[in-house]
C-alpha cells in the first residue's frame, strides 16, 4: 500500500472474548455514564501509525519500535512501523502524505526535523488523532508532544563535562547540526560550561549520525587541539565515533567523553572507562505513553467536555516530558545484560 517506503506492518487479532467479570457487564456504571473502552471493544481494523526515518537505527528498533509493537498487542490493535532505511526526511514526509488518506485511528511521529511541520498540520486538519515524540516539532498543530527535554540533557552533560575536566580546558561537541532537539541540547551544554571561566568552548561540529564521520571530527580536533579537555555527543553515533578516535589515539581516559544514549555499545564503552557519562532518555515510556494517548483520543476515554472535538479541546496532555537517565561507571552495571 505505502509502495517504495521500507515499513514494518503488524496485525493483532485476539479471536477469543475476554473472561466475563463478576456482575452484569454495566455495574459499577449509571444510565448515560461512559465505559471504559476494553479490548473485545477495539475494532480488528483499527490502525495507529509510527512514522520515522532511519526505520532501521538500532535505538529505534529496540526501543521505540518494540515498545510501539507490545502496546499494539496489549492493546488488541494494528500497528505500522513506516519510513525511509536511511535518514531521509523529505521521504519521511512523502510518507506521511501517503498516510493521510487513509484516515488511520492515530499518528506516532518522530520529530526529525522543523521542516515536517506542515505536513503534521495537514494530518491535524484531516482529523487524525497526532502525537509528536522524542523532539518537538513548532507550529505543527500536533495534538501532543512527548519525549525528553533536550536542553535539560544538554545542561546535565556540561555540568558533568565541567567537573570531570576540573573546570578547565578545551571542549567541543557535535552531533545533528539543525535539529531542534539537538541545538537545544547543544545549548543547554554551553550554557552549563559558560559557568566556568576556565573552559574554552571550541565549536559544535555536525556528524550526521554517523559513527565514521564523528570519528574523522574528532581526529581532526585532536590534531588540530592536542590540548582538547573533553567532548560531547549529541546523538546515538556520536558517543561511538568520538570513543573509536579517542582509543585509536591512545588517549582514552585523557579526552573526556560524555555522551547522550545507553545502547549496549555506549554501556561497553562506560564500563571499559573510554566513555565517563552518559545522558540516556526514556524512549520506551515515551513511545508506549504516546500510543496510549492516540488511543484515548480516538475512544474518548476521559472526555472534558460534552463534545470536545467541537469545543475545540484535546483531551489528553499537550506536552510531557519523560525525564533522563544518568550512567556512569556507578551504576553502569544496573543497565547492562
């Protein structure tokens, strides 16, 4: 159906009804008063869509497309998993327009990238339920956004940055250069190390979430600055790039590294002492939190008013911040298996 998109398409059709509760199946319920929407409730066709780009990223795949996979079970639903192989965000949008006539229950969109504002907009205006997770995606209309606070992570990686440094010394960054979420972060980094008049802030560079080209920036920067104090990663690449440049130089625990994302190789890389932190963010919450609120706005499970769709409310929260997870050599052994 969505022909040349690489997608993932999950069908769960539970075929057996529910066990009967205690009581007739209204009590604890008044004439005119709303039930709660339960599984044997849920249409076999009702469909919610995640859309993304990097469809394959390894942090994607186990994370927030597993999570986004075990609601749609739980919740006896389809699920669709679409979007380009590679980060390709004019593709993600090409995608989104292909969905939008087909008038799914709801839309799980990965805020890649501001320039996807319009076409979240036209699936708002079609009146398809619309929730923007991992990083927020200004003037789109979207009903809610969930995910990490991005300048918070950034602020946590250069205070931490600060003082494994001593409060002195060069110190660079990069990451994805023009994302919303990642110049938050970068922002929140430099305004941390502002606080130490010992620190030299040397440039934000872009790796293009790519691990090979984060590991050619940060031999450049140690040619260039054998000097350098530290560096911080900005996406799930970074971290692995910078470290590989860093052993290869035989600098490992003398160039600082902190880094967002706790994927295996970033916990390997912690407890080897190449990497000394790391900022990791909640994606399952925030991918299972998000679907769930899809689906009780296309239920009306907690409707606030008579008719919300004509008062023009949206009954679920319009911004939720999931929060961080900090790990070092402490407690990097609480998250590997």
């Amino acid at each position: 159906m969505y022909k040349g998109i690489v997608y993932i398409l999950v069908l769960f059709l539970f075929s057996c009804e529910l066990p009967p509760r205690s009581g007739s199946s209204t009590a604890g319920t008044t004439k005119g008063e709303k039930k709660f929407i339960t599984a044997d409730e849920v249409s076999p066709d009702e469909e919610y869509v995640m859309v993304t780009t990097a469809v394959n990223l390894p942090l994607y795949v186990n994370h927030d497309q597993k999570a986004f996979l075990a609601w749609g079970k739980k919740t006896a639903v389809k699920v669709s998993i679409l979007g380009p192989s590679e980060w390709d965000v004019p593709t993600q949008i090409a995608t989104i327009e292909q969905v939008i006539p087909g008038k799914p229950a709801g839309l799980l969109i990965n805020g890649t990238d501001p320039g996807i504002a319009q076409v979240i907009k036209k699936a708002t205006d079609a009146g398809i339920p619309t929730v923007v997770y991992d990083s927020d995606i200004p003037n789109s209309d979207r009903h809610c956004f969930i995910g990490s606070d991005w300048y918070e992570m950034g602020r946590l990686q250069g205070e931490r940055m600060a003082k494994i440094i001593g409060g002195n010394g060069k110190v660079a960054c990069m990451g994805i250069l023009g994302m919303e979420n990642m110049e938050a972060g970068f922002n929140g980094f430099q305004d941390a190390l502002k606080k130490f008049p010992g620190i030299e802030f040397i440039g934000k560079y872009d790796d293009k979430a790519n691990v090979e080209t984060a590991a050619r920036i940060t031999a450049d920067l140690l040619t260039a600055n054998p000097d350098l104090a530290g560096i911080g990663g900005f996406d799930s690449n970074s971290g692995p790039g910078i470290a590989l440049s860093v052993k290869e130089a035989g600098k490992a625990g003398k160039i600082r590294i902190t880094t967002v994302d706790a994927e295996p190789e970033h916990l390997a890389l912690v407890k080897e002492g190449v990497i000394d932190y790391l900022v990791g963010q909640k994606r399952e919450l925030f991918t299972w939190l998000g679907a769930q609120f899809l689906f009780d706005m296309r239920h009306k499970t907690m409707p606030l008013s008579a008719d919300d769709a004509s008062a023009g409310v949206v009954p679920i929260p319009q911004t939720v911040i999931t929060g961080s997870i900090e790990i070092d050599k402490n407690n990097v052994d609480q998250f590997m298996q």
